[in-house]
C-alpha cells in the first residue's frame, strides 16, 4: 500500500504510468489524462490515448471498461450523455443516449389499484427498465469522432471480464450492502456472488463470462450485436419472463441523439454542458447566471455567505426544475428564458443574503436520499486538447439490480426517473409534472451533468458527477471552487460540499464545514441537516499552463486519474 496525503491507494504492480493524487495537487501529465471512477478503466482510457487514439476513442473504451470494472454504474443496460468539444474544429457536441420508455409504456403504469405509486414496481421490477442507449450512444460517437477501430476499443473490457478484474474495494462494499435485493434475482446472483451467495472480497478475481460474450457480439457486429440477434432475444426472454416492456420492437426503435450543448459564460468564461432531457445544465447555466450579481470570490469558500447563497440559488432553480424541464422531444422546455442573463438577474434581486426564505408548499415528511445515489462520471482529454465528458447510469447502484440472464448485465430502473404521479416525488425527493409525465418513446428527465469550461475558446477543464439529484450542485461548487475561488482541480474536487434541492426544505451539509459556519446559517433560517453520505463523485481533467491535469474524488475508493503511459516516464 501507498500511503499519500489523506488517502491510502492500492499499489498496482503492472502499471507504472500512473501517479497518485494527494489531497492539494492534481495528477499531471503531458499528453492527455482521464479521470474515472475505476483504476483499470482510467488504465484502459490511456492505454488507447498512448496508443494514438483521441479522446473519443478513450471515453468509449473507459465505459466499456466500466460495464466491467464498475457493475453498479458502468453499463450495458443503462444510458448516459457524452459531451465533446473537438479541438480540430473547435466545435461542441453532445451525444444523447438516455434510455427510452419502451413502446408499451403509460402514464399510470406505476399506479396501484387504489392510485398510489407502487415503488417496488417503479425501481426493481422487469417494469421499471427503459430501453438501454449506451451501445448505440458509444456507437455513434465512433462514427463521428472515433480514429481507432471500433473492436480495438472494446479490447480492454473483452478481457477484463474474460479472465477477470480484481474486485475493487468499493464493490466489495456495494455487493456486501445489496446482497439481500440483488440475490433476488438468481441471474444477478449468480453473476456477482459467489455459489451459494457468498460477495467477493476485494482482490479476488471477478470473471464475467456471459458479458464477454456480448461484448464480443458488440465489438463484431456494432449496434447490431446489442439491438439485434442473441443479445436482443436474450433481453427479450428476460422481459417476458418478467413481465417488462423492452421488447424486440422498443429495442430496434431505440435512437441515440445528437443535441447542441447548452451554452454561457460565467465570470468571462465559457460554460458548455448538457442541454435536456438533462435538467443539470440548465439549471447550472441558470445558478452562474445568479452567482455572478455576487460577490461569491470575497465571500470565501466554505464561508456561511458562500454557503447561504449557494443554497439560494439552488431552491430557485430545482422549484423551476420541477416545472419546466422534461424530454425536449415531447415537451417544450423554455431553454433560452432559463439561462437567459436576464432572468439570473431578476432571481438574483430577490435573494436576501440575511435570511433563508422558505421553500413554498413543503411536502412534510420526505426523506431526502432514500436511496444511495448512483450514476458515475468520467473525463478525458486528449494531446491535441479535444476533451469528453461522460456521464452514465443504471440509476440506483446495480439499476434495478436483474440481469439479462445469459447477457452478463445488469438493466437499468431508469423509468423512476419519470413522474409516476403529479406531487409524488421520485427516489431522490425530487417533484415534477407534465413535462416529465412518462409516455412510449420518451426520455426520463435526468440531472446527469457533464460540462466543459473554456478559456479564450481552449478547453480549460471538463468535469461531471454522480449523485441524482445532488449532481447539479456538486457540479456547480466544482465550477465556483475552481472560477470563484482559484482552486487547482484536487483541492476543488475535495472541498466539502452542501445541497439543496427546494423541496425537502433542507440544507445538506457534508462534514467539514466550520461549526459557526453551520451556527450562521442555521440563524438565518437554515434547517441544516449533515448529510448521511458523502456527496458526489468528481471526476475531472483539465489542462493549464502547458500541463495536462487530473482529479479524482476521495469521496468514493478505487477512482484514479492516468495519464498515457509516454507522458509521465
Ligand atoms: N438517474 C439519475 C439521473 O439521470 O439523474
């Protein structure tokens, strides 16, 4: 073991490119970094970028390689949005691959008899999966901007889970924790434990044998191999026997989607992120468009003003959330009014910096973050400086936590992330209404955030996180720990963090604030509540006077940022 900083690391023997990250400095490089949740991921990123591949090229191969390594976000059954800035043309786009509502899907099909939202049904039934987009989203980011092969890129994850990972810390913990839920399903079961149900501990080999196997098919056939032919039936079986929707006519129909990013500037900076059906870059665009009538740099970070106003900003932006942001495709979302400079103004005139206001109609009673919060992010950027930010999920850890038996992967529960019902909220206590109602082929509002800052129109750092619906504010303190208070990468990602979401009415604090921090903003009518987990994962990269850059957040174990093996010996 290597003992750096705050943080104990595993020494990884064969992999003598990579540098740990302490508590104050990046990882640098001087050709590229990528930042991921998982070691051996980030390690297959690399590998491709040291090997000639852009950054595209490694932003695949590190999702493959995190539909392995990292089984309870990286995905084959789930989705996500890559956003991309290209340094050839200087241009920036986004890849949508949400997943979709299957074909059969209705707006009350998680209502009960007596009208009540059936959770159990909306989370770990057959029911709650909509149509995975990952494969075709990785698929047409290759077509548009791969330059090695596409099978060169799935080479790293054919092995790792042909002849095995070492379990990561992290998911032993996560298999320990679920084991009750996920041994409900004997193909999950049988996948991630051992006979008799027995986790794996950490270090011991995980083999994935029937994921192999679908990647192979992925990697010969392309989408094909995932839509169409065994895997396809194979999702089809596992449907049918389960009374779920995704059927051969929802598979083939599925769609991923080119989307102009979102776009604005902040303090003379430009910010591009991820439009809808993410609601995380509106509404970043729309709190900056806020923070800026403020003096947030002589606040301070961590001080009880930063803190106030950052809560403030965040309850007018998730109440607008609730309202006016759904799938693009099916309902018209007020974009430009929502990160217009003049609506951040007219919010801004009615913040009081002395007093909280309160949330209106508080719902009573709703736990905040019932549920871990899941997802996971990661960031690349490459030696001629083109830079991908990815965010993907199954939703919860382990999504719905059933396996396409036969397929090796896990399905995602993705339809939560719909309303079932107008006023209930979902898992992460967040409300919404029509623009969100669920309907045949549409795309369940998300709050996945991957965005790009630039400096005189050069990509400066890219970043993103996990953590539903504290994804938004853990990527807005990222931007203001970095813009407003002059931070390097680690030292933004490991500040400690807040949340607030409007409605519960609550200010989640992380531990590590001052107690009279927390004694000043309870005075001004704060209930403050100290979060029962950390918040977040960042995973970032950046570049920066002539040096490549990257972080990766303590909160979460076994995350690493790597550079390409040419750039660090
Ligand atoms: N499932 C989490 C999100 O997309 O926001």
């Amino acid at each position: 073991m290597l003992l750096l900083g705050a943080r104990v690391v595993a020494q990884v023997p064969d992999t003598p490119i990579i540098r740990y990250q302490d508590t104050a400095h990046p990882v640098y490089g001087a050709a590229g970094m990528v930042a991921s949740q998982n070691l051996y991921a980030s390690k297959a990123g690399a590998d491709v970028l040291a090997a000639g591949g852009n950054a595209v090229d490694a932003a695949i191969a590190v999702s493959f390689s995190l539909a392995v390594t990292l089984p309870r976000a990286g995905n084959l059954g789930g989705g996500g949005f890559m956003l991309i800035h290209d340094s050839a043309t200087g241009e920036n786009t986004s890849i949508d691959y949400r997943e979709m509502a299957p074909v059969g899907a209705t707006r009350d099909m998680y209502l009960d008899k007596e009208g009540n939202v059936d959770r159990n049904r909306a989370m770990f039934s057959h029911l709650a999966s909509g149509v995975p987009g990952t494969v075709a989203g990785l698929y047409q980011a290759h077509q548009q901007f791969g330059r090695l092969p596409w099978k060169r890129l799935l080479e790293a994850a054919i092995a790792q889970a042909r002849y095995g990972v070492p379990v990561s810390f992290d998911l032993a913990e996560m298999l320990k924790s679920r084991q009750l839920r996920m041994c409900r399903n004997a193909a999950t079961c049988g996948y991630f434990y051992k006979d008799g149900g027995e986790p794996y501990a950490a270090g011991e080999l995980l083999v994935q044998s029937d994921l192999a196997d679908t990647l192979e098919r992925i990697a010969n056939e392309g989408p094909d191999g995932f839509y169409k032919g065994k895997t396809a039936e194979l999702i089809v079986d596992e449907m049918k026997r389960g009374g779920g929707l995704v059927d051969a006519e929802s598979l083939v129909a599925y769609r991923a989607v080119d989307r102009k990013p979102v776009s604005g500037t902040y303090r003379g900076y430009e910010v591009v992120t991820m439009s809808p059906p993410s609601s995380g870059g509106v509404h970043v665009l729309q709190m900056l468009n806020t923070l800026e009538h403020f003096p947030v740099a002589e606040f301070g970070a961590g001080s009880a003003d930063s803190i106030h106003l950052l809560a403030e900003v965040a309850r007018l932006a998730y109440a607008d959330r609730s309202e006016y942001l759904g799938d693009p495709d099916y309902y018209d979302v007020p974009v430009e009014w929502l990160i217009s400079k003049e609506y951040g103004k007219e919010l801004a005139a009615t913040i009081d910096m002395r007093k909280a206001r309160e949330s209106t109609d508080v719902a009573p009673g709703v736990a905040p973050q019932p549920e871990s919060p899941d997802t996971t992010h990661f960031s690349v950027i490459d030696a001629d400086g083109s830079i991908v930010a990815t965010t993907t999920t199954l939703n919860f850890s382990f999504g719905s936590a059933i396996s396409v038996a036969g397929a090796g992967f896990l399905l995602n529960n993705e339809m939560d992330d719909f309303v079932s019902k107008p006023g209930v909220p979902n898992a992460y206590g967040l409300l919404g209404g029509e623009a969100n109602a669920i309907a045949a082929g549409k795309r369940p509002l998300s709050s996945m955030t991957p965005t790009i800052v630039l400096a005189d129109g050069q990509p400066w750092f890219a970043t993103g996180s996990p953590g539903g619906s504290r994804i938004i504010t853990s990527v807005l303190q990222m931007l203001v720990n970095v813009i407003d208070h002059g931070m390097n990468l680690a030292e933004a990602v490991n500040a400690p963090r807040m949340h607030h979401q409007w409605l519960p009415d609550i200010l989640q604090l992380e531990s590590g604030f001052s107690p009279d921090t927390v004694k000043i903003l309870r005075e001004r009518g704060h209930a403050v509540q100290e979060s029962r987990s950390s918040m977040g994962s960042v995973q970032a990269v950046g570049f920066r006077d002539g040096v490549f850059r990257g972080a990766s957040d303590p909160r979460r174990p076994n995350a690493a940022s790597v550079a390409p093996a040419a750039a660090t010996q």
